[in-house]
C-alpha cells in the first residue's frame, strides 16, 4: 500500500505548480533555472518528496520570490486542520520510537544554541 503524502508536501507541490504556470516554465526550464535536479522536481511537484530548505529557496529564486512567500501560499492551501496542527513532545516521542529521530542529538543541538554569545 502507498504510503500517504503529508499534507504539508501537497500544499507545497500544488503551490510549486502553481508558480510554475504564472512563470511559463515548463519542469525542464523550472529545473535548469532553480537548479533543483529535474527528476527531484518531478517528485516534489508530485507532493511524494519532501522538500528540503535549500530546494525552497532555489525555487523561490527561479520565481523572483521571497522562499517565505513561496511557503506562506503552500501553507494558505492547506487544509486548516493540517495546518493548525504543531508537533508536541509526543509526536517527537513517537517518531524516536520509530527511529525517525535522535532526541539526543537534538538536545545537543538545542543546548549549544544556548551557549552561543552573539555580539
């Protein structure tokens, strides 16, 4: 059985084409104009990849927008019960049960954020 794309990734996808459309671009240019490989842009206009920081703001630049922009329009489609949605400590929990994540290492993480002196 297929595994269901997140809600999350579809916002972002159907979003992603949509910008594509206004732009004129077909996959091959949006790819070659983002740099974002075109058979990794295929799967992310699919919704079955999730999308990296980097790939949103390659993409974001393809389209002369602000990658805030871009993510701001996938969240507005979104359906409000997916995007009302936040992960507590459970799902984080749940997922390290699974062995989806390393709560220690994001602990260190958080820990060495503290200790960071900005001046």
């Amino acid at each position: 059985m297929p595994e269901e794309k997140s809600p999350a990734n579809l916002a972002m996808a159907a979003q992603i084409r949509a910008e594509q459309h206004a732009a004129q671009m077909t996959q091959q240019q949006l790819a070659a104009k983002s740099g974002v490989n075109y058979e990794t842009l295929k799967r992310l206009l699919k919704g079955s990849r999730d999308i990296t920081a980097t790939q949103i703001v390659d993409l974001a630049g393809a389209f002369g927008i602000e990658p805030a922009v871009l993510v701001q329009r996938a969240v507005d489609r979104m359906p409000v019960s997916a995007a009302a949605t936040t992960p507590d400590s459970t799902d984080y929990e749940d997922e390290y049960e699974k062995g989806n994540l390393d709560l220690a290492a994001h602990s260190r993480d958080s820990e060495s954020d503290e200790d960071e002196t900005y001046t």
